[in-house]
DNA sequence: ACTGTAGGCCAACAAGTGTTGACACGCCAG
DNA sequence: CTGGCGTGTCAACACTTGTTGGCCTACAGT
C-alpha cells in the first residue's frame, strides 16, 4: 500500500509528466513484445524488465501485479477506418486490407491472440475491442441494425481465422501467399457477410 | 534409461495388452482434458496426475516428459468424411456441418487450438493435421489440383476461425448463433473456397 | 514356493515464478 | 544546506514447476 500513490493510474492526460516517464514506456514496450511472442504464461516478469533494461520490482511498483501489466499492455486499437466515404461496394475489400495493413504493422494483435486463446482476462479483453470498434462500423454499413452483431461476429471469424493461419500457425499456404491474392480471396467473403441478405 | 524398455514406444498394435494398460489411458484422457481447458503451460503434470488418480512419476516413466505426453495426446482425427459420394453442390455445408459435429463432439480439438497458438510444438501438430487429413479432401474436390493447398488454407482459415470465435473465444453473437444459421452463412464461403474459380 | 520384474508411491531436487521489503542514490523545494 | 520523495537496486520470500531416484508391493514365470 505504501506506493499507492504512485502506482494508480497513469492514463490521467492531465497529469505532470514524470521523470519515470521513460521507463514506463519502456517497460510497456517490452511488455507488449513478451506477450506477442510467448503468450501470458511463459512472457515472464523477469524477462520483461531485463528486456526494459531495469530491475523486475519496479514493473510491479508501476503496474502492480502481472495481470494489471496485461491490461495495460493491451489497451488495442484496431484503426478500423471511416467507411463511410468508401462506396458500398468495397467495403470488404478495404476492410480486409486495413487488418492484413494492421496485424503487419506491430506484433499487438498476435499477442492478443496468443493470450487471448489462453487466458479469461485476455479473451474478455478481445471481446470488448471487437465489439467497441468493430461493432459501430459494422451497424453503419449493414442493411438492418438488428443483426449488425452477427454479421460483426461472422467478419470478426473470417479476419481473425487468416491471422490466426498466416501471422500465428503459419500454415504454408496461408503464410506465403500473396498480399493482392489474399484480398482478393476474403475480400468477397466480408463483403457478403456485411452486405448480403441473410440467407 | 533404467525404464527404457518400458516407456518406448506403446502403439505397436500387435504389443501385449500390459497390466498398465488402464492407468495410461487413464493418463491420457487426463491429459488430453487438461490440455484442452488450460492450454500447454497452465496444464501441469501435477494436475493431470492427479485427476487420473495416479503419482506424477507415473507420467514421466510412460511418457518420458511432458512434451512426449502432448505429442501421445495431440493425436487427432478430424474424421473429414468422404465427399466423392455427396454432390459437388454441396460440399461447403457438409463441410462446414462435419465440423460443428467434431468440435461440439469432444474436447480434442479446442485444446489442439490452445495449445497450438502459443506452443511451437503444437503448431507443427496443426499443420501436419490439416496438411495430411484435410489436404486430400480439398484436392479431390477442387478444379484444378495445382491450388488445392491455398483453397485448403483458405477453407482452414474460415474453419478455425469460426471454432475460435465460438469455442474459445466466446463472442456472445459466435456462440450463441443457431447451428442452422452458421451453417446457412458459412456454406457459401466454403463453397467457394472450394469450387470457385480464382479470382 | 521363489524370485524377478513391472506397477506404484514418496520424498526430494534444482530451477524458475510472482511478489515483497529494506536500502541507496539523486533531484528539487524549503 | 537539508529534508523528503521519486527512482532504482538487491536480496530474499513462499511457492510451483518438471523431473529423478529409492523403496515397497504384488503379480507371473519357472
């Protein structure tokens, strides 16, 4: 209890900057690369604050224990664009290729699968991201609100089936192929499951 | 090595029956549930062991250590069944049907998936499996056998997908969507995966 | 009946885990 | 200058893990 004070939440915006400011980051960096590549059991806190370059009590001083870590760790954003201004008819495609752009551009959505798959807190975790971020996007472009979320549940399938074979399993098909063929494979596919009737 | 003679291998069919007999199976299906629910890492051999009602150095001498005793309980059929009888239409929801059945019938393949996405051991496993057992059915059934791995991926991807989004991680809409619906909206992308021409 | 051996349990090992508390340095306000 | 506080290290804790070796029991072959 004695360093409450200072453990409590650094997500205030407002706040002076601190002079620590530096090792937290790192130390979330690190964090986030462990959970990516080893899932949450065996990323340990060791390895983490070796990683960071600092001493392993100091990750609890700021993050209190490991699952709080985890939650700062992953706080995702997934960017999903506006599709608002794409014609009705691409949004599968577009949406397809901002996932292939996005799991590409850091290792973030790999960790969360990883720990997601083994952990209760993580599989909540992703549950939540998909449904805050994909969910309003998925309601404004399907016909009928009403079953926005089982068409969100259906994209959500497909997306994360192809990360999960090309970026985590690495099946040889799925990891070698093309960029282009890829879209072109999935992007009809998203696009039923967002615009078709239901069937 | 004292037990060597003992622990090799015990799948030689034409083997004695051994008075061991039940303790390994009881062993195995131990294992096989623990590896299911908690994934490689939080599946201890203390635990296993203890719900096969056994010491832990039982599991040791039968199967050497702990990944000797993942790979004895990772072997998995899917039990694709033939598709030359059922008309080429209908593939994609004899498919997709077969494998609600084979996920819903057991725990075997959800804790392949567990172990699979943060084990390198048991990504291996997956890709031998869907290599040599789903493989063969896509090239039997697509039009030119040349691409049957990519379709194969492709059909994985929205497979496993969908068992990750309904039996692991618990979407609400995934997990909760009618049998009858998933299927009426899967079929079509396994159909094309399957059949369709290239895009 | 005797003996070897397979089946099983117990206790312990070394290593690694998350976590804690005491202590040292250096900055900044008073 | 001096005190307090933020930043950081060190050493240890209690516990769990996979794994090992010794010992006891009971069955099977002779």
């Amino acid at each position: 209890m004695k360093h409450e004070a200072v453990a409590d939440t650094p997500a205030d915006p407002a706040h002076a900057p601190r002079r620590s400011d530096a090792t937290r980051a790192a130390i979330l960096e690190a964090a986030r690369e462990r959970f990516a590549a080893d899932g949450y059991e065996r990323a340990t806190i060791r390895a983490i604050a070796r990683d960071a370059g600092i001493d392993p009590s100091m990750v609890m001083r700021y993050y209190g224990n490991k699952e709080g870590l985890f939650t700062a760790a992953s706080e995702i954003d997934l960017r999903i664009p506006r599709l608002g201004a794409v014609p009705a008819r691409h949004v599968g495609a577009v949406l397809v290729t901002h996932f292939l752009d996005r799991w590409e551009a850091d290792d973030v959505l790999t960790g969360m699968l990883r720990v997601g798959v083994t952990n209760e807190a993580g599989a909540e975790r992703m549950r939540e991201i998909f449904k805050a971020q994909l969910g309003p996007v998925v309601a404004g472009v399907c016909p009928d609100p009403a079953d926005a979320p089982r068409r969100a549940a259906l994209v959500a399938s497909q997306i994360l089936g192809m990360a999960l074979a090309r970026y985590v399993l690495r099946f040889p098909p799925a990891a070698t192929m093309s960029r282009d063929e890829l879209i072109a494979w999935l992007a009809p596919t998203i696009q039923r499951y967002l615009t078709a009737k239901q069937p």
